[in-house]
C-alpha cells in the first residue's frame, strides 16, 4: 500500500529550519535542548493557548534557559510553527500506525470507523489548547491550516486505500468523499473541543459512535459495514 507522504524527500520539521522558524539542531546536545523545548511548549500551549503562553514558562518546562531558547528558535510565534510542523510528523505517523492496524482488514468497517474516531478524539483531546492557539493565530492572519489540511489528504488516502483492500470499488467520487468525511469527522471533534459539548464532549463514546456511523453512511458503506471480512 503506497503512503501519500512516501515520496517526501524531507519531514515537516526539516522544513521549518529550511524556512526560517528554527535554527538547524546538528549537534545531539543540540537536538535534544530542542526536543525537550517542543515538548514542554506542546503542553505550555494546550494548557494556555498561544497568547497566554510565555517564551519564560517554556524554558522552564524544559529545563532551559530563556537565552537558550531565543538560540534556537527568533521568536514564539516562530516556535510554534516548529512545533507545529514537528507535531505534523508525528501525526503522520500515527495515523499510519492506526491503518497498519491488520485488524482494519478484519474487523467490521463500522467499528473501524469508530476506532478511528476515538483514537482521533483522545489524541485531540490531549492538546485541546494546541487547537486554541491555531484558531488564536489564524484570527491574526496567520495561515495555519496547510499541514492540517495535507493530514486530511492523507487520512483520506489511507481510508481509500483500506477500502480498496477490502473489496470495495472506489471511483474519484467517493475518493472525494472520503476526503470530506475525515474533515467532517476532525471538525466535528475540534468544534466540540472549543465550542463545548453539541450534544456529546469529545471523550463521549457516543460521539466516536455517532461519528464512525456518520462515516459508513456517508460513504455508502452500509451493506459492508457489517461484513467481518
């Protein structure tokens, strides 16, 4: 099954060095001062948001100085477009790691959908202020939806893919729907996270119900929801 990330020739993360966010990390010491930065602003920002976040709070999180930030990374707006790009690879790969899955061979679609829905959901939930920041930032003119939008792409991708694994056709249309279904289904989620329950929160199992069956339907999977095989 070919990825539609495999032809990357460098990663999200790479890419934020390349276009002027952080400074390249050669050294392991290096490497690591930055590693434990993006990890304590990860949880800096989904505690706070963006603008209730401070550069003084992430050093301190991460064991370093302020100085030592403003080596690595101009500013914190520049910082959190490293993080964002580093936390893009992993997502990456985790959703790969979920259709990897070989019980997304063999178990009925529909709790396929739900499982996809729920691990969504609890992995979004972890960062709820992370989101926060995104929609802080694009409120401010910001363009912050590209690598959400090409996790989207390639969701969808894998979703087709498992599809055709299984047996069923798949013309450009439900290709297309597929990629409106997993936005619908990361919307639905995020709304929820910063708008409050409507009607279900986002850890509600219900929800991942109600969404795993909102996929099926909408990609006219009914018949093969069921199906084991």
């Amino acid at each position: 099954m070919v990825r539609l990330g495999a032809m990357k020739k460098k990663t999200e993360a790479e890419d934020a060095a390349e276009k002027g966010w952080a400074q390249p990390a050669y050294q392991e010491r290096s490497r690591r001062q930055r590693d434990r930065l993006l990890k304590a602003g990860e949880r800096v920002f989904a505690d706070s948001g963006f603008w209730q976040a401070h550069v003084a709070d992430i050093a301190k999180r991460a064991g370093c100085s302020v100085g030592s930030f403003y080596r690595r990374f101009r500013d914190k707006e520049a910082f959190f477009f490293a993080l964002q790009a580093d936390m893009a690879d992993r997502a990456e790969a985790n959703i790969a790691k979920f259709f990897d899955d070989p019980a997304c061979r063999t178990e009925p679609l529909i709790e396929v959908f739900q499982r996809l829905t729920r691990n969504s959901a609890r992995t979004m939930k972890g960062i709820e202020g992370y989101y926060r920041a995104l929609f802080e930032l694009s409120l401010r003119g910001q363009d912050v939806w590209p690598l959400m939008r090409r996790l989207e792409v390639i969701e969808a991708g894998l979703v087709v893919d498992l599809l055709k694994a299984r047996g069923v056709a798949v013309d450009a249309r439900k290709q297309d729907a597929a990629h409106l279904a997993i936005r619908m289904m990361h919307g639905q989620i995020i709304s929820t996270l910063l708008h409050g329950p409507g009607p279900f929160a986002a850890d509600d199992r219900r929800l991942h119900e109600e969404l795993g069956l909102m996929l099926v339907r909408y990609l006219g999977l009914e018949e093969s929801a069921a199906d084991a095989g």
